[in-house]
C-alpha cells in the first residue's frame, strides 16, 4: 500500500468531527488527538520548532537546506483536522477501489449508495486511479485529512531527498474550520510563513484563489400572543411575521437555484412558537458591494413587515463571516503565478475556479496571511457518498514539492 493512502486511511479512522455552537475552539476532544498524533510524526519527521498550542493547532518548521545564505520566501501548508458536523465521522471505515474502471462504485448496497459517472461525472477524470470511499454510513473524512496526508508525506520526501532545495517551510493543521472557528485565533507570527497554502479544495488540478465573501443572518420576530378566541385586531403571530419574511426572499437566489458567480441567501434553521419566531440564513456573494445589498435587503424586508404590523415585530441582526480572498492577493500575484507553474510543470493544466463557500484560507489572507486554495483529489464532501482519488493526492504532493523548488530556483 502507498505510504499516502496508509496515512490517510490511519488519519480518517480518528473522529475529528467538529460542532457547532460548543463555545470553545477545538469545539471536540478528538482534533487533540489527531493533532497529537501529527506532532509526534512530524518529530519522527525530523521537523523543528514543533508545536500544539491550547486550541489544537499543529505547527512545525522544516529549516531551509539552501546554502550561501541564499534568502527565499517563507513558504507554508496548512490543512484542518476537523470533518464537517453535517455527517457523521464516528468509525470511518474506508473502502479501496483499486483501478477505477469508469463505472459504478457500490459504496453501501443495503442503503442504494452508489457513485456513478452520470451523478458524478468526474469520477471519469480517476479511470486507472485507486478511490476510496466510507462504507456508507459515514463521511470519509477527505475534507480535510486528504490535506493533512498530503503535506505530512510532502515533509517526509523532502526529508528523505536533500537534492530536493528549498527555503524554510512552515506548516500547519488548524481546528474548527468546518465550524469556522480555528482560523481567527491562528498565531500568524509565530508560524512565520510569508505566505501559505490550504490543501483543501476538490478534485485534480483545481486552484482557488477567490472566495466567497460571506455574513450569517439572524432574524427574529416578536409577537403578542392571546387566546385565539380572542385574537380579532389583538394577536400578533411571529409565525405568521416569519412567513412574511420567508415569502420575501427571491426563489432564484437561493442555493439550489444558483451556481457559478452567482451569490445566495440560504435559510438554514427556522424554529418558532406565538411567542417568539426566529430565521437563521446565510449571504454570499462574490462581489463585496452585493453583499452589503443583501444585507441591506433584510434589513429593509423587516422595516416593510414592521411598517405593515404597525410595530417592530422584526428586528435583524448580521455577522460578517469572512471576506473574499483574492481582495488580500491584490500586488502578490507571484504567490499565484508560481503556484500555476508549478502545476503545469508537474503536468497539470491549472483548473482555476472560485469557490462557493470559504476557507481557512479567506480568514487567513483578511489577517495578513495571503492564502490561496490548492486541490487534494476529493469530492462530494460533508456527505456518505465522499471520494478522494489516492493518485490525484500524490499529484498534489508533487505540487507543493515543485512550488518549494521554484521558489528556490529564483533565489
């Protein structure tokens, strides 16, 4: 078995799920756990300055080998130790598929999962590859323990091959990214990279380097609650309230309506009795300016029903969430250009897309750490029908080593 896969299928089996709401970052014992694990490999590894602080972030450093002082970027690699609270990654059992014929992969035949060119047409870009799936009961854990494997095996083949130059290189496994709460409390200093990459995004050849930019909505509607016997010209129902606000939003601008550069409202959570009613969505959109639209669309959606109703039934509040990332990249597109090349010296032509969601990346670069997205080979993430391609993680390992030559070349 490739020492990748070994890896990987070692990191998906040790629960790092991550949970909303918990008040505390890591918000899971078990991001400790692996990310206790990773410091004592990296010291096996021969890393120095190795370190897990108080929120299970994993930091390391591998010292530059250049000789005459020759001086070149800091570069780092980071990837998150938690999976997504929307599936469970409790007992990951992975499944190996070894080379893919291009039809279909029965991940759990009693639960009808299957993976199939049609649903998943990039299933197609894997032929010849080895695939591994969950058993169906679970997420598999790609998103982001594929990243964490392929920076973990990037630091042993560079350690193992000292012809292989290249400056000091920093790197990183983060808690609570699915959550969105690892990124803030990063110690950029102490990591010391000029500059970093996520190793977080989808499926081969992929590169990001645009985000959405993104706030969380939370709407809520008072009411006045009597006897419904009684109700004539007196109750006020925030149910009601709620369903005004609900019927307000645009049908064509939610997440199942839209794609590409298109941006969305999406309402996640609704709960509500005649007391009391509440709305939680979230905004995104690319354009820094449209967001602030959309916010100023709710708040003016709640002056309306509040105008109707004679009262200020509806109040809202909204959070900024993160920012789009490639705002932050403006006058360091070297960081962009030498990553590009570095794909296309290991064969790939660079598939830029923007992503419809954010990174650890999108806080990162806002706080002074320019941080763009580079691929690991899954897909279908947060979900029992997850895949990553074991090949496409090794071509991303030969990219991040290729990006580190680079930069030592134009020394």
């Amino acid at each position: 078995m490739k020492r990748i896969l070994e890896r990987f299928i070692d990191y998906v089996q040790i629960d790092t799920q991550s949970q909303e709401d918990a008040g505390v970052v890591p918000s899971t014992k078990g991001q400790f756990d692996l990310a206790n694990k990773l410091a004592d490999e990296l010291k096996q590894l021969g890393a120095e300055k190795i370190k897990v602080d108080e929120h299970a972030c994993v930091t390391a450093k591998i010292p530059s080998n250049l000789q005459d002082g020759k001086k070149v970027p800091s570069i780092g690699f980071i990837a998150h130790l938690d999976t997504a609270p929307d599936c469970s990654g409790k007992n990951v059992k992975p499944q190996i598929v070894e080379n893919y014929d291009g039809g279909q992969i029965v991940i759990n035949k009693e639960r009808n999962i299957i993976l199939e060119p049609k649903m998943n047409p990039e299933l197609l870009d894997y032929v010849g590859n080895t695939i591994v799936t969950s058993d169906g009961t679970t997420l598999l854990g790609a998103d982001n323990k594929a990243g964490i494997a392929i920076i973990m095996d990037a630091v042993e083949v560079i350690k193992n091959n000292p012809e292989i130059k290249h400056g000091d290189i920093c790197v990183a496994f983060t808690p609570d990214e699915e959550v969105q709460g690892g990124a803030e409390l990063f110690d950029i200093e102490g990591f010391g990279a000029d500059f970093a990459f996520t190793i977080d995004g989808d499926g081969l050849g992929e590169f990001n380097y645009e985000t959405f930019n993104a706030a969380d909505a939370h709407i809520e509607c008072k009411g006045v609650c009597i006897h419904p016997g009684a109700a004539k010209d007196k109750m006020v129902n925030p149910i009601v309230l709620a369903n005004e606000f609900l019927s307000a939003l645009p049908r064509t601008e939610a997440p199942e309506t839209t794609e590409g550069r298109d941006g969305f409202y999406y309402v996640y959570e609704i709960s509500g009795d005649t007391d009391c009613a509440k709305i939680d969505l979230l905004l995104r959109d690319f354009d820094r300016d449209n967001l602030e639209k959309r916010m100023d669309f709710l708040r003016k959606t709640a002056d309306e029903i509040n105008g109707r109703w004679g009262k200020d039934y509806v109040s809202v509040d909204i959070k900024i969430q993160y920012y789009n990332m490639t705002d932050f990249l403006k006058g360091k597109e070297h960081i962009i250009d030498t990553a590009l090349e570095a794909y296309r010296e290991c064969g790939l032509e660079p598939k830029i897309t923007a992503v419809r969601g954010g990174t650890d990346g999108s806080t990162l670069s806002r706080r002074g750490l320019p941080t763009p997205n580079m691929f690991v080979g899954g897909h279908n993430y947060h979900s029992v029908s997850e895949f990553a391609s074991v090949e496409a993680m090794e071509k991303s390992r030969e990219v991040v080593i290729k990006i580190v030559e680079l930069y030592a070349e134009k020394a």
